[in-house]
C-alpha cells in the first residue's frame, strides 16, 4: 500500500498534531496505557527495577525496510520486532517501547492506521506498552524509529564479547532468502536468548541481521579464526529458490543475504556438543546447527572451510 496521497482529506494534515496522537492512542488501544505511564507526558514514568537495563532503536525506512508491497501492519510489525530481537540478542526481556516518527503531511491517515496496529499487535504479543514517542515532519519521506527499554532476564547479560580459541559455533533456525517473506515474519527469540543467558558455557550472543559472513565477524576473538563447515550451514527454501532466480550458490544467499534475524552464539569447548543440543531440543523446537569454531590465525582453515573473504553481509553506508 503507498503512504502517501495527493487527496488532502485523507493525509494527515487534515488531522493536525493534536488529533494525530489522539488517533495513535485510538489505534495502540490497549498498548498505549494512561499518562504518565504512557503518551501524553514529558516523559513517560517506569516502575524501577533491580536488573539490568538494556536499550536499544532501530528505525524502518520507507524505500529501505519496506514499500509498497508491503502491508503498513507488516511494517509496523516489522519495526516492533527488529527491537524485540536485539533485546533477545543479549538474553533480556522488554519493559517499554517509546516510537518517534518523521513523516510528510501527506502520508495517508489509512497507512498510518494500519501501521500503528501493527505495532499494537506485536505489543500485546509481547506485553510490551508503547509509553511515549515523538512526531516531527520530514518532507517527502516516511521514517518511524522506535527505542526500546528491556532488562536482564536474570542475573547475566550475553555480549558479543567473550568467545574463546576453540568455543562452538551455534545458529538457530534457517539462513538466506529474508526478503521472500521471512523479514517480515520472523519471530523474535526471545526465549531462546533468556536460557542461552542462563547457561554459563554460553561465552557470546548476537542476533543476525546484516548477514552471517558478516556479523560472525562481532563474535571472533582477538588472534582468532572463524572456521564454517559448509555442509554445517543451515541453508533456508527461502535461499535455495532465490539461487534458482540470481544463478548464486544457496549458500553465498545463507551467509549474505541479512535479516534472518536468527541467535548466532558460542559455546564453551569444554561442554559436549551432544549433551549441548540434547539441553536444547528439551526447550525448543526451533532447528539448532552447530556451524564451526574458532581457531588460531596462525593455523590454516582446514578442507571444507569456507572462505568468509570471498563474501560479505549488507554493510550501510556502502554502495
């Protein structure tokens, strides 16, 4: 659906601010409680809490996250769970969600609608309320950001930092293919990233969103290696089809493509694999792959290692 309309009664314009945010009010529902806890303060007002606090933000752009043919609840939703999965990435749970939007007045009262349903869903999903935000114009475009309140899970935070010369390397679920559906689709784990959290031989933790090839990269300790075991790669239908279409292996798709928006984490050498993955499955049904390991630079890659210079992940601000 395109956002925006050259028929005035249906921009946003003809709302003006005040009756904007009234209208957000009216779409986040249930989401969106009273001030101070929510829109309509300078600030909103959270209880404290004794753990760990996280924050993150991420945006959705039109032209760059999502256009036309995606639905504005999609986008919304969209929005909610990039958040949602960097707090998983470090083993936290969410508090609160404040969403700051950019728009031209001539964004369509409609999309906006179904955009601010769609956060409305993904926030009652995750009991997560939508305390407060910010509205300003941007002529000729569309960016919403939202920023995201979290805490630790439990008494540990995952980092990127941490892995050690001869950890595991782990992945959930399938890589490749995101934009055939999954980066609209894909469900955050968050409770997937609480237990890791809760397990000691667990040293690292990320989540994938710019590719395998290169968020593998955050991971890897100082003087150190990363080894993929190609037939290790858990290689998505998704990735598979869109090789038929761009004539690239599948797998060059797996480790390139981004937005699997997948738990990428390391485990202690010391733990058996076996008794590892034995941990998982009693937890989750979501497919687990170990993919690797570290190694010393100064050792060369074994045969059947990928070769991680002859691929990249999407990197911002390059053409």
């Amino acid at each position: 659906m395109h956002p925006f309309t050259t028929h005035p009664t249906e921009a946003v314009s003809s709302l003006g601010e005040l009756g904007l945010i009234a209208a957000m009010r009216r779409w986040l529902g249930k989401v969106s409680p009273p001030a101070p806890h929510g829109i309509g303060d300078d600030c909103a007002v959270l209880p404290a809490s004794s753990r760990t606090a996280l924050v993150t933000v991420d945006p959705v752009i039109y032209g760059e996250h999502f256009n036309d043919a995606v639905a504005p609840s999609a986008a919304g939703a969209k929005l909610f769970k990039r958040n949602l999965s960097d707090i998983a990435a470090m083993g936290g749970r969410p508090r609160a969600a404040v969403v700051a939007i950019a728009l031209d007045e001539t964004v369509k009262i409609e999309w906006l609608a179904g955009f601010y349903r769609g956060l409305a869903s993904i926030g009652r999903r995750y009991r997560v309320p939508v305390v407060g935000g910010d509205i300003a114009r941007h002529r000729g475009g569309l960016v919403v950001t939202l920023t995201l309140i979290g805490e630790a899970s439990g008494p540990r935070v995952l980092s990127r930092r941490g892995a050690r010369i001869g950890d595991r390397i782990y992945v959930t679920g399938r890589l490749g293919g995101s934009l055939r559906g999954h980066h609209l689709s894909f469900t955050p784990r968050l409770a997937e990233g609480a237990w890791l959290a809760a397990r000691p031989d667990v040293r690292s933790l990320m989540d994938l969103s710019d590719g395998l090839a290169k968020d593998l990269h955050a991971l890897t300790p100082a003087n150190a290696q990363p080894v993929l075991h190609e037939n290790r790669i858990p290689v998505s239908t998704a990735a598979r089809a869109c090789a038929r279409s761009s004539g690239r292996p599948p797998l060059a798709h797996a480790l390139e493509d981004g937005e699997d928006y997948e738990l990428l984490f390391t485990v202690s050498r010391q733990t058996p694999d076996a008794d590892f993955v034995r941990a998982w499955r009693r937890r989750f049904r979501l497919p687990l792959s170990c993919i690797g390991e570290f190694q010393s630079m100064n050792r060369p890659l074994p045969a059947g290692a990928v070769d991680l210079g002859r691929h990249h992940g999407f990197e911002h601000l390059k053409p």
